[in-house]
C-alpha cells in the first residue's frame, strides 16, 4: 500500500489515541511515579529488527500501552518532584499536537510565514511579563543548554578575535579566553566551553557564600587574576534560580561590575525568570536587565510543555555575524524577511514551538500565569514549614521559589557524622522513589547532601505533598539505623 493511511483508519487511530491521552491524564496520579525495572528490560520485550509487514496501528498502541508507558517516569504525576517539577499542561499537550500535524519548519519567514511571526509575537509577550526593555531581541532554541551555547558564541564574537573565519586551531595570537560562574551555576557552562573551543578548564568556577549565591569579591579577585596572567575575560555567568537550592546571584553588583570590566554578562534565569510575572517577587530579577544576554525557560516554570527556552540579547547582530550562512538554495527565501531566525543559531530546520506556547499562554492569561506561580511557592514554603516543626528534619537553604532543599538529621552513634547523614539522606531519596508513589532528587549543598522537592506541576496539591511528606518519614524510618527523635511516623 503507498500513501497514507486511510483516512477512515486515521480518523479511528486518532480518537483511540486522543481518547488515551484524556485517560491518562485523568488517571495519572493512580499510577506509580516511576518503574521498578533496571536497564535493559524495555529493549528486551522489543523486536531487534524493524517488522518486515506492516504491524496494525491497534497492535502499536497496545505495545504502547503494555511494553512503554509502564516503564516511564511519569514526569506529570502530581508527586513528581524532581528537578524544577513537570509543566505538562492540556493547552500544550494540543498545541503539540497541532505542531506535528504542520509540521512546518520555521526556519526562514518564506518557508512559514505564520510561525515566523507568531514565534516572534510570543516572544514579545514573554519579553513584557519578564519586564525586559525593548531593545532585547529574543530567540526560542529547545533547551537552556542551547541558548547559553549561543550567547557564549556571541561573547566570544564580541571580541573581534575573527575567530568565526580563522577558528581556533593553529593560530599562536589567540589569549587564553575565560568563563565565570559560580559553583553552582549550571554544567552546561562547561559543556558550551567545551563546544565552543573555550576549554572545560577555562570555565572558572567562584565559589558561593552561605546563601549559595556568586560571591562578587571572589570573582573580582578571579578576573584580576586572570588579567595579571594574559588570560583574556570571556564572559560571566550569573543565576536566577540556581539547578540546586534555587539561589539568586547578586546580580545588580555583578552588573555594575561587568560593564566596568567590559565583560559581557549572561544570565541563566531558565527557571527563576517567571518570578519577574509576580510584583512580589520580581525584584528577583532585579539587574538582569543590564545584562548582556538572558536565558528563560517556559517549560520550567510557564506551563509550556518540553522543550521550549528563550534567549534573549541585546546584540542579536552578533549571533548572526557567528551564524548566519545563507547557502543558494535558500538565498530568495530569505531575501523575503528581515527576521529569518535560521540566521541566529545552528539549526536550519526549526519546530513550530510557538504554536504551543501561544496555546499556553492565550489559554491560561497573565493572570492563570501569575496565580499557579503563586500557588506554587506558598505550596513551597508550606511544606518547608512542615520540615522546620520536625525535629528530624533541617532546611539547608532559604525558599524563595517552588524548590525546598533539607536533610533528615539523626542522632548517630559514632563515626563520621556528615558521611552517616550524607548516606542517610541519599538512601531516604532512594527508598522513596522505589515506592513509586512519589518522585524526589537529592543534590549536594556545602558538602551536606541534601534531599530537594521541585513543585512545578499544575496538578500538584497540599494533599500530595502531605502524602509525600508522610512517604518520607515512613522511608527515613526504615532506613535509618537509629531511632528516630520524634518518635511515630506522623502526616503534617
């Protein structure tokens, strides 16, 4: 058979699966959050080789059903509280849909006229709830990790070093170039110097102050370092929202720094951005607009479903003088337009992600936007009231987001207590995840290991969260080797 399927087959196949996705997102919380199986397990009840006849799309979706979803983590459970928490919304989840049924490229305004402009409408609208001037120009890529990549690309090109026509390798006139972030900025700094020809060794880590925030007179001591040896300042890198405890760097002061030392400053609000929509909270993000360059995440904290992250700058001719190649076959498309945004990136072909934080946001509102953001850090903060009032339990850092970062502390016997409590604590993270009732990480916070709930999640209530702080008591009971100070498991 060639072509499609037929239309009647689709039509059917695409109410069974709209159907699915109603029923699993009313039924999600009665799954477990994650699988108890270990690699290789999915694979094995796979066939090894492509069918050779066609398989009916039936059969596909039962395999679905049997083999697949039960070995997810199912990041939109309501009890999933890992990383920055899951921002699977119904609006998205059609914008998704509407996407791949066009499945158009948005990579000049002549090949998509409309996603062209609707992408650059959304981004306009998201520039205003983050309160940035209007000489940012923005960019959607799919993750932070891209967008930093590419604000890193245009530093480097603020340098004039003409290191996009002559590159890196061989050239002897070249200074050693440096990157500044905190410690605990995140890993795709490196990994952008890395790509970038930079260097993993020339991303400069400073160290943080007891709030975990960059600590200024650290990196001006680094920068007059580096300046006194020949290296050459590349860029620092400051953070709204850190990946661990959510901490805020003091932007403003590394601002002022910055454009005294001529360094362009980036910086990462990929999640802690959304607080500028909050008139009590966007002092937060106070500075950010002397910034250089910015990174947002809607899929972090905006109910705009994986993968959609904006980067916006206030030199976009710089990414186009890294980026743009026009090659012939393109070159009338791209003639028609004056914003291509194939010319700001590495990608040519681009996803429609517009459509589906257009659908976000159109749906919900500033006001939706404003009020589940709020929702969400008093749901945080109240759960940090629960581990302050028990005596097995510390906070380990302030909770100004949706993060809340805490171990459980036990009276041990002998031995290295930090050791003890460190594998205490990673062993309660363990323990509760294989429930599969609930979904935790645990980090690392001034060499004390620290478990962390993210709540990111429309569908998460204060229920939820008793549950789960009820699951951990029950677990941190189990595991320990000691008793506990307050005695009986007890629910908040």
């Amino acid at each position: 058979m060639l072509g499609d399927l037929p239309e009647e087959e689709f039509r059917k196949a695409l109410r069974q699966a709209s159907d699915w996705v109603a029923d699993y997102r009313s039924r999600i919380e009665q799954r477990p959050v994650s699988p108890p199986g270990k690699p290789g397990d999915v694979s094995a009840t796979l066939p090894s080789t492509i069918p050779t006849m066609p398989v009916p799309f039936e059969t596909v979706m039962a395999d679905f059903e049997s083999l697949i979803v039960p070995n997810l983590v199912h990041w939109g459970h309501p009890a999933f509280l890992g990383y920055f928490g899951s921002t699977t919304t119904a609006p998205g989840i059609l914008g998704e849909i509407l996407a791949a049924t066009l499945n158009v490229s948005a990579m000049t305004w002549a090949t998509s006229p409309a996603a062209t402009e609707l992408e650059a409408v959304v981004l306009q609208w998201l520039r205003e709830m983050l309160r940035l001037p209007e000489k940012f120009f923005g960019i959607v890529y799919d993750t932070a990790s891209v967008a930093t990549l590419h604000a890193l690309a245009a530093a480097r090109e603020s340098l004039q070093l003409d290191i996009r026509n002559l590159g890196l390798s061989g050239r002897s006139d070249l200074p050693r170039l440096r990157i500044y972030a905190s410690d605990q900025a995140h890993s795709s700094i490196v990994k952008a110097a890395i790509t970038l020809g930079i260097g993993e060794i020339n991303v400069k880590r400073i160290e943080s102050d007891d709030l975990f925030r960059l600590d200024l007179n650290s990196l001006k001591l680094a920068v007059q370092h580096d300046r006194s040896a020949g290296y050459m300042p590349l860029a620092v890198v400051a953070t709204v929202g850190t990946t661990s405890a959510a901490a805020v760097d003091p932007i403003p002061e590394i601002a002022s720094f910055c454009k005294a030392e001529s360094i362009w400053l980036h910086v990462d609000a990929a999640y802690g951005g959304a607080l500028a929509l909050l008139p009590e909270a966007c002092d937060l993000m106070e500075g950010v607009d002397a910034a250089d360059s910015v990174v947002v995440n809607p899929h972090k904290w905006l109910f705009v479903p994986l993968d959609f992250s904006t980067l916006y700058t206030k030199h976009p001719h710089l990414l186009r003088e890294v980026f743009s190649l026009v090659p012939e076959y393109l070159r009338g498309d791209a003639e028609q337009s004056e914003i291509n945004y194939m010319d700001y990136g590495i990608q040519l072909g681009r996803r429609f992600r517009a459509l589906k934080a257009w659908m976000v946001f159109s749906t919900f509102g500033e006001t939706g936007l404003v009020t589940r953001i709020r929702e969400h850090i008093r749901l945080a903060r109240l759960f940090a009231t629960w581990v302050e009032n028990d005596v097995d339990f510390e906070l380990l850092a302030p909770v100004q987001m949706g993060v809340v970062c805490f171990r459980a502390i036990v009276e041990q016997d002998s031995g290295d207590l930090l050791a003890q409590t460190n594998d205490l604590n990673r062993s309660v993270v363990r323990s509760v995840n294989a429930t599969g009732r609930a979904y935790l990480t645990h980090t690392g916070l001034g060499g004390k290991v620290a478990m962390r709930v993210a709540i990111g999640n429309v569908l998460t209530t204060e229920r939820h969260l008793a549950d789960v702080f009820g699951l951990i008591k029950q677990e941190l009971q189990k595991v320990s080797k000691f008793e506990l100070r307050s005695g009986a498991v007890a629910r908040p």
